[in-house]
C-alpha cells in the first residue's frame, strides 16, 4: 500500500495542485497534516474529491517537520508498505518523480529514496547560505559513508519515500529530524539511494522571504550536525564549528508530537 504524508501550512494556493499530483499515480491513500493553518487549506482538504485523503488537524502549529512523524505513525497504523513524503506546496510538474521514488520502495531497491535536487551538482547562482546548507548535508553524507551514493542529497530537500521496515526500525520521534532518520537508516544498514533527480526549480516550492530562508537553513545545518553526533553514539548538539544552529528547531513541538505518538 502506497500512502503520501503531506504537511500542510497555509498553502491554499497550491495545494489543489500537489494533491493532483499525488492522484496521478497509484496511490491508496493521503495523509494531509494540516497545521496549525490559517487559511483555507483545510476547506480545501476537506472538499477533495476523493475518499483517499485522510485528514488530520491540529489547530496548533506543530512546529518544522513535526507533521512527518505524525503522518507516518498514522501511515503505518493503515497498514502502509511505502510512504512518500511530500510538502503541500510542491505544485510542480513531479508526478514522474513522485513515481520513481515509491517505485524503488516498492520494488525492495530501496528503504529510503531521496530527491537529487542538484543534479551533475549543478550549483551555479547559489547563494552562500544555500552552499553552507549543502556543505553540511555532504558532511553528513561522508559521516555516514554514502557520500559516493548520495552527493548532497538529503530526506530535507524535495520530496522522499521510505519503507515499512524503515518506519519500524528507527524511532517515530526521529522522523521529525530528517537528516537524523537517514543517519539512523545507514546506521542499521538500511538501503539509502538516490531515487530520482529533479532540479530544485521543478519542484514549485515557493521563495517566501529571506528571514524564512535564513531559519530554514540553519534548521537543517543543525540537523545535520545532531544527525552526525546521533550515528557515532555521542551526545546531541547542533553545533558546527563553534557556532550552535537553531533555527526553527527549537519551535517543534514535540510535546504534540509525543502526545500524538502516545494515543494521548
């Protein structure tokens, strides 16, 4: 069984878009996280027309990546064999991609496929921000010995698919940080790969504003630093070098999400 997690923001706008997207291929059912919106993406949800859609609200806003791990403890509950990952914004022309990832899931190739959003490392026009970004999630990579597999590929960037077996081997919790469910992932010699390549631009994610962009990407630096310390067994931080990156980590709520996970 093929479900799709989908955390929705205030992305009425796009939203009918990706959920087209999501039925253009064999899927069984979605799993649209709406949090914390303020829009109307939940009317949207609501007003599919599909019985696939399953939605799960919550009134407060669960914080960066949170709803991951909600939509795919609610997935594994259903029954799910693959999961697919995808953001509610992610209007652009995918539905190939989406495809190729939940097929080497499917297929048994992979327990985790992973978007190149980078392909032939294409990084021309890149701010300095963004190649600190990508500085980190090959350090990672290298960490955890798939560099030559994976580049700079990373669960942070574009949409991926993982396995039953891998939601049944790591912790939930740890779905909410990406980067460290790869480490986990590699760490029990679990199959990472790349599944398919899209250039950042195809996916249709929108530039929202510069403090946005900032915060986002100290959030997966510092994932990626903590997913580093978590696969060598050593104390969680999130520093690189000597600067402690935060950004919106400190704003998960994982006093909803432990909530959730616990039936509460």
């Amino acid at each position: 069984m093929l479900a799709a997690v989908m955390p929705i923001k205030n992305e009425e706008k796009r939203l009918k878009r990706t959920i087209e997207t999501l039925l253009s291929i064999p899927i069984e059912l979605i799993i649209a996280v709406i949090n914390g919106s303020k829009d109307d993406s939940y009317n949207i949800v609501q007003h599919s027309l599909t019985e696939k859609i399953l939605p799960l609200y919550f009134t407060e806003t669960l914080g960066f990546d949170i709803p991951r791990a909600i939509g795919a403890k609610a997935a594994l509950e259903r029954g799910a064999t693959t999961v697919l990952f995808i953001d509610g914004d992610m209007d652009g022309n995918i539905s190939e991609h989406i495809r190729e990832l939940a097929d080497m899931i499917n297929r048994g190739d992979a327990d985790m496929a992973l978007t190149d959003c980078y392909p032939g490392g294409n990084r021309n026009g890149l701010s300095q921000l963004a190649n600190h970004v990508l500085k980190a999630r090959y350090q990672l990579n290298q960490a955890i010995g798939l560099e030559q597999n994976l580049g700079i590929a990373s669960p942070s960037h574009g949409p991926h698919a993982v396995s039953r077996r891998l939601l049944l081997s790591i912790p939930m919790r740890e779905i909410a940080i990406p980067p460290v469910s790869l480490a986990l992932a590699a760490k029990g010699g679990l199959k990472v790969h790349v599944g398919t390549r899209a250039p950042h631009k195809e996916l249709g994610s929108p530039h929202k504003n510069n403090r946005h962009a900032q915060l986002i990407a100290e959030t997966i630096i510092g994932d990626c630093m903590e997913a580093i310390n978590v696969y060598h067994g050593q104390a969680r931080h999130r520093a690189c070098g000597q600067v402690e990156y935060d950004g919106y980590h400190s704003q998960r709520r994982w006093d909803l999400l432990d909530n959730y996970l616990s039936g509460k």
